[in-house]
C-alpha cells in the first residue's frame, strides 16, 4: 500500500481497463489508458490504480490539503453504493499527490463543483506516485468505514472516474454519457465477489478537550449577550455505533464547533433571506437523509435546515449544545434519519429540544423514491413555545433523463389556524441538446417551518428554464448554450410580488476557459415594506422595473494563475448599479497557494444618501506542510458593516486517522445571520486550542 503497484498481490488481478470518454467526446476511447485493481481481506477493500499519462511534464497536482475541491488538479474518483439503493453513493477520491477527498451523494444530486457533499468524513488511508508514465495510487478502505457488515452474496453498486485536468477529459467506467456523470447512482455498475468477510461493528469514540478565550465589546449586550473577556474551558465528546449493517448511530455531548469553517460574507442586494450551507460535521454527517427540497435546482429552499439548530438565525452567535443523537441508514428496505438534539438557553435565546425523523423508499431501482418527514420544536420560554411541520414528497425517474417531483407540506404554529400549507410539483429533463426544467408552487402566508429555510411565504411561484446546447467543431469551442428562464411570483391573492425573465449565453472552451454573459436580465419587484439596502439607506415601498446585463469570463483551469472577471451593470430600483468582481487563485506550488475576490458595487440610487460603494471580498491563503499538517486563512472585508474587516487563522494537524489538533484564532463573527435584513454586527475575538482523539476496538 505504498502507491505502486509493483506487490504481486496486484499483478493477480484482473484489471479494470474498459472506461469510455464523457467529455469531451462523448462515448469515445479515452486518450489515455486507466487500469483499476480491486482486492479485498477480511476487513477492508483495496483498489490499485495506474493512470497512464503521455504529457512530458507529467499529471497536474497542485493540492495537499484534505477535502478541498481537487478540480484544478488530475484525480481519480471511486463511487461506492453500498447499500444498492441506486440513489445514494460515498465518494473517496484522490489525486497524484496523495490528497483525500470524501464525500456522499444523495439522492442522484450534483455537488457544487466537483460530486457530493464533502461534509462526510471518513477513515480511509491512500497513497500515490508520480511516475514516468503517469501516476499510480493504492486505496484501502475498511468495511467499517462503510458500516458495512454483511458477508454473503455482496452486490455494490460501484463507479470509477478520472478526470485529466490539461485535457479537460472525464473518463467513466459506468454512467459515462453526458447527461448522466458519476453522481447517476442508478447507472453506476456492479461490483460482486466479496465473501466471508468480518469488518464488526462500527464503533467509535472521540472525546475533544478545548481551551482558549473569547473577547465580546461592549455592544454584544444589544444581543443579550456579556461583553467583556471569558476562559474557554471545555470537553465533550461524540460516539459514533454501527447498529447493524448500513446503520448508524451518531450521538454528541457537549458539542463543540471550534474548527467548522467560516461563512464566507455576501451582499444582499435582495429584500430576501441569504442562504449559507452546513459547515458543522454532527450536523454534516449523512446529512443527506434528511433532504427535504422545496423546489428545483438552485432554489434552496429546504422544509428542515440544520442551521437553525445551535445558531442564532437572526445575530448568528452560537447556541450551546448539550446533547443530540442522529441514527441514520437503511432498516428493511426504507432509508431512516431520526435525529434529537437539546440546545440550553444562551443571550436572547431560550433553551429548546428538535426532533426529527424522515423515511424513505426507494422505487423501482432507478432513482426514484417516496418519502415522509415530521420535525417538532419545542421551547420552554419562549413564544411561540412551539413549532410543527410534516410533509410527503416523492422523486420518479422516468426514462432515465426525465424526473418528475412533488411534495406537500404543512406547519403548526400557535396562533395561526389557515395559511400553513405548501403545495409543489416539478419536472426536470436533460439530454444532450436540451435541459429542460419547470416547477409551481403554492406557499401559504402563514407556512413556517421555523426548523427549515425559506426565502418567501405567501407566493404562487412559477419557474420554466430551458437550455439549449451545441457542440460546434470551431475555435476551440467544447460546448455552446442558450437559456432562458421566467420566474413568475404573484402572491396568493393574484398581486405580482416579484417577475423575472433573462437570456444568457455560454461557451465553455477545449482549453477549460469559458464565458457566461446575461444578455438580458429583467425584473419586476414590489416592496410593500422599505427596503434597507445599506446602513441607514431604505429603498421606499413601491414597484419597481429594471434590466441588467452581465459579461463573464474565466482563464483556463489548468494553469497555475486562474482568473474570473465578473460585470454586471444596468439599472435597479429607478437608479443603477454596477457590480465588478474579479476571483483569482494562484498556486505557486503543491504547499502553498491563494485565493482572492474582491467585489465592487456601486450604487446611484434616486433617494436620500443612495449613492455610496460597498467593497467586499475575501483572500484565502493555504500553506500545507504535508497532507497531514496545515495551515489557513481567511481575510475577509465587507465595508457594509460598522466593523467592516474579519479573520479567521487554523493550524490543522492530523496526526493520526479521525484525530487532530487544531489552533484556531477568530476576529469578527464566526457565522452569518439568516435574517433578510442583518442585525448589528459586532466584533469578537476567539482564541481556542482543540484536541480530538478517535479510539475504536
């Protein structure tokens, strides 16, 4: 397991040598050989891979640090669907260097960039060579990791992906056409053969102890909050059992998220509520299970967010933890979440308990499911002292491009008797010319799922976006697309509240360069409250009609500078508005790289005080020692708050699997309120030590 391939182990398998190109030529022979080895012992699974390579220079790897995005560099992905569900997978993937990443796919879903969430940790061990025909890598991964302990008659669903950065080409074992990719479970291949094995039950213990201190100003008492400076003295730990195969229990005491990234801050230029992810791992962990959508694509409406949980949504401080417990997995043929955490009283926010659960059941193998979900919040002191929502929704998968979904959902909440419902159904095609999405919704003006997300209530919203795509042989061009999309959202009485309609046009280029330019953007708002845009300046109530224009467009990826110049300009609100960005990386070698994005907005508003610039950004800097030991920064500056620059300084060392000590230093406010307008921010500093140790049997 020392990267190479040259243990006669490997030279007894039968390699794996029949991959297809799904970019950029779809179905073709790809221009590089890739060969995958698969052994097992009693207790883990190994994979043995060689990826040929021409180049002189060699594959591209620029990355040390675990779980960041590897889409600059060469990589080799492995899919496992365990459970032959043919919906949901783990990711384990690596680069030349050695570098993990993990990760889990839920419900067939997309990630962001690169496949699945990578919230999911688990404990695997890789090693990789370059050589002078490529590079070679040795996997092991153990049953356990998989909480997989059944020995007979093993069926997975498994997949395999190798992505050359120079060549922007993506080759696939399985899944390997355009429309489908690595995150298509449901045409993910089989792996059989593994027999009489003895991982045991997964059981993990992993006590943390944390000491530092915490500075809060005088202003933190507006929020409820001591000012002054406090000792952080603490511990806790969490527990993770395997209570049979393909089902686990998470339980945490004394929860702490010291070393959870910071939100990265944005500028609602809306009157509605901003999104920000889950960056907790209690919280993280096959978070999957408990997705409940509440729309199509980049809406990210959810019935349950864990955000809401252990943080305050309006200040964004966070709400101690004493205790919770998750058990998620698959139980006779359903997929289970049940999930019970008890948060105490801290500042203005009461102490509470929030249960939920959620099953699914897979349908037909293809994808498709039928689920439930119940979420109760309940809350000693505080009003209202109680929050209920349930729903049903259901995904089809019809022809294999085609999926149609719906959901029905509905809230409790004490004085409200109407209203508490939400209604929607949606239809997704893609093929190799046309992606094709549609959806209606109908919230109720009282629909208040206090325990989810949700950017508006009271709304009939009607989404259809098409896109069409050609593949031109000319100018270095791999793919050209025109969309156009309608957004129309009157509110449950029939008044418009919000319309917008817009045509882009995109071209992403052989050498990984791309444009992406809104020809046209319209929208039509009605405020019926002022809206506070920055500081002391409200846009009035009324309706309002403008149209913006966007140009875009990135340098090629496989370079060690990557740039994206990003204008926007037009009209907006009766004045206007230009927004400029520009996003850089530069890797100066595998150790040391760094990230930038500064953003200027410039407003000419027609009411008092409406013209002024908002500057904000961030420059990320990752030096990495080794693939163990690292250490990151994020500056961030935004000139829209009083205090209007933040930091945040990790040292991450892993010293052994599952195990780590971090020293973290945070100035300013670790996450971001979720309320449509921010409350007043004030600025804390946080010093803290965290020492995990993971122990198993």
């Amino acid at each position: 397991m020392d990267g190479t391939l040259d243990d006669p182990l490997w030279q007894e398998a039968t390699p794996i040598t029949n991959f297809l190109q799904r970019e950029p030529y779809e179905g073709q022979t790809p221009t590089e050989q890739t060969e995958v080895r698969i052994l097992y012992t009693e207790h883990e699974v190994y994979f043995g891979v060689a990826c040929h390579d021409s180049a002189v220079g060699g594959p591209i790897a620029t990355q040390l640090r675990r779980d960041v995005t590897q889409e600059l560099d060469d990589y080799f992905e492995i899919v496992i669907d365990s459970r032959r569900d043919r919906r949901n997978a783990y990711v384990f993937q690596i680069n030349p260097l050695g570098t993990q990443r993990d990760a889990l796919i839920t419900d067939e879903q997309a990630g962001d960039t690169q496949d699945g969430d990578p919230g999911w940790d688990g404990v695997w061990t890789s090693e990789a060579r370059i050589t002078r025909n490529g590079w070679t890598a040795t996997i092991a991964i153990p049953f356990s990791t998989l909480n997989f302990m059944q020995s007979r008659d093993v069926v997975w669903g498994v997949n395999f992906k190798r992505f050359i950065r120079r060549k922007n080409e993506e080759d696939l074992w399985s899944g390997w056409r355009r429309t489908f990719g690595a995150n298509k479970i449901s045409q993910a291949g089989e792996l059989h053969g593994i027999n009489d094995i003895g991982s045991g039950r997964l059981f993990i213990v992993k006590p943390y102890l944390l000491g530092g201190f915490s500075h809060l100003p005088a202003n933190a008492t507006a929020s409820g909050l001591t000012p002054g400076t406090t000792g952080l003295y603490t511990g806790g730990v969490d527990v993770k059992i395997g209570l049979r195969s393909n089902l686990v229990a998470n339980l945490t005491a004394n929860t702490d998220f010291a070393n959870s990234d910071v939100d990265v801050q944005q500028f609602n230029l809306t009157p509605y509520k901003l999104f920000f992810p889950e960056k907790r791992q209690f919280f993280l962990e096959n978070a999957g299970v408990f997705d409940f959508p509440l729309g199509l694509g980049s809406n990210a409406d959810q019935l349950f967010f864990s955000r809401q949980i252990g943080i305050d949504p309006i200040t964004g401080q966070q709400v101690p933890i004493n205790v919770g417990a998750k058990v998620t997995g698959s139980l006779d043929g359903f997929e289970l979440g049940v999930l019970d955490v008890d948060t105490r009283s801290s500042g203005p926010n009461a102490g509470g308990n929030y249960a939920v659960l959620r099953l699914k059941r897979s349908l037909w193998g293809s994808g498709s499911y039928v689920g439930v979900m119940g979420i109760d919040k309940r809350s000693g002191d505080a009003i209202p002292s109680f929050n209920q929502t349930s729903g049903v929704d259901g995904r089809f998968v019809l022809f294999k491009n085609l999926v149609l979904n719906g959901y029905a959902a509905q809230t409790r909440t004490p004085g409200y008797q109407s209203g508490q419902t939400n209604l929607g159904a949606g239809l997704n095609f893609r093929s190799n010319w046309l992606d094709f999405e549609a959806e209606h919704r109908k919230i109720g003006p009282n629909f208040n799922p206090q325990v989810g997300f949700l950017e508006r209530t009271d709304c009939v919203c009607d989404f259809v976006d098409a896109t069409f795509k050609a593949r031109p042989e000319f100018a270095g061009v791999r793919e050209m697309q025109f969309e156009g999309f309608i957004f129309h959202a009157p509110d449950t009485h029939g008044v418009v509240q919000t319309q917008e309609w817009q045509t882009t046009f995109r071209a992403d280029f052989h050498n990984g360069s791309y444009t992406d330019d809104d020809i046209v953007d319209v929208f039509a708002q009605r405020l019926t409250l002022p809206f506070n845009i920055y500081k002391n300046v409200n846009i009035p109530v009324g309706v309002y009609n403008w149209s913006r224009h966007q140009f875009t467009y990135g340098t090629p990826q496989d370079r060690r500078l990557n740039v994206r110049f990003f204008e926007r300009f037009g009209s907006y609100y009766n004045g206007r508005l230009n927004e400029f960005r520009v996003r850089a990386s530069y890797r100066a070698n595998e150790h040391l790289s760094f990230s930038i994005g500064p953003q200027w907005n410039r407003f000419r508003l027609p009411i008092a005080d409406g013209n002024f610039s908002v500057v904000f950004g961030a420059l990320e800097t990752d030096y990495a020692f080794s693939r163990f030991l690292s250490l990151s920064t994020i500056l961030q500056v935004d000139t829209a708050n009083a205090q209007a620059a933040s930091a945040n300084i990790r040292l991450r060392w892993n010293y052994r699997p599952d195990s780590d000590l971090y020293v973290i230093y945070t100035a300013g406010q670790k996450f971001a309120s979720l309320a449509a307008v921010s409350p007043a921010q004030f600025y804390e500093n946080r010093f803290a030590i965290k020492f995990t140790y993971s122990w198993r049997p």
